[in-house]
C-alpha cells in the first residue's frame, strides 16, 4: 500500500488559503488542520464530507473515500497517465467495451458457489474488467466536472435523488 494522500490533497485544496482561516471556515483549530495536512491524525468522516463539500474537489473525494474504505479508485497519477479529457473519453471507451464484452461472456445463471476453478477464474477475470471500467468511469466524471466546472458533489446529489425517486434508495443521504 502507498501512503495516503489526504493530508497532501488537503494543503493542494486550501492553496493560499491559511490553515488558521480554513479552520475557522470548517469550525477546527490551526493545530488541527495541520495535523490532518501532515498526516499525524486522520481526518474524521464528518470533516470529510464538509471538506468535499467545501471544495467539491473531486480528486479529494476519490481519494478520501479510498482512504476510508481501502477500495474504490485510487487517483491515477502515475507517469502514465493521461488525464486530458480526450484520452479519459477514449480509455473509459475502451474499459467499458472489455467489461462488457466479458461480462457478456460469462454465464451468471450457475450458483456462485458451485463454480469450477476455471470458472471461478474466469469469474474473476469478469471482476477485474468491472473494476478497471469504474477506474475509468469515476476519472471521466472527476475530469469532466472540474474543467467544466460542473458541481461534482452536485452531480452526485442529482444521481441520488433520481435513485430515490424510482425506488432504489431509500431515506436521505
């Protein structure tokens, strides 16, 4: 495992910005915003969300909800990666056409639990091509929204409500 980026994601959010005046924005101590920077406390869940509302940065979201959870993309960044917003298009194309195509190919209609080996392995197969599709799929979303400047926290409070409406959420969020 790399080392977390949080604290890193959250000295790049608040630019000139002093830690004093971030701190007062967010109801925290100076002290407190510099320890979430340097990386001697984890940001709690609360601050967290305030944060990603606050700067509705969506690199900061993907990366603080991989910190928490330790699943989901991670923000590529590495010296392979292209982030302009045509070559994302163009990968996200391409993930989406392996994934489906694999998931097209594999037969779900068997118990899970009464798969083969080779089975299971193709199965997993399935799963990494799912995986490297919402790679590609959340990238294309954070990199649209912010040279956009399209709200991302918007864009995912309009998903939620329209899965509310049809059912498939229930309560708030």
């Amino acid at each position: 495992m790399t080392r977390s980026k949080v604290g890193e994601m959250l000295k790049e959010m608040r630019g000139e910005q002093t830690q004093l005046s971030l701190g007062f924005d967010i109801n925290l101590t100076r002290e407190t915003v510099s320890k979430y920077e340097n990386e001697r406390s984890k940001v709690p869940a609360d601050i967290s969300r305030t944060l990603v509302n606050k700067f509705d940065n969506p690199k900061f979201a993907l990366t603080i909800r991989n910190e928490y959870t330790g699943t989901g993309p991670k923000w590529l960044d590495g010296p392979n990666v292209d982030l302009h917003r045509s070559s994302v298009k163009e990968k996200t194309l391409e993930e989406l056409g392996e994934a489906i195509e694999a998931l097209s190919n594999f037969c779900l209609s068997k118990p899970l639990k009464r798969l083969e080996l080779f089975e299971k392995q193709a199965l997993e197969t399935v799963l990494d091509e799912l995986v490297e599709a919402q790679t590609a799929l959340d990238h294309m979303v954070a990199v649209v929204c912010k040279e956009a400047e399209i709200s991302y926290t918007g864009v995912w409070d309009k998903h939620y409500k329209s899965l509310m409406s049809a059912g498939y959420l229930g309560g708030t969020r």
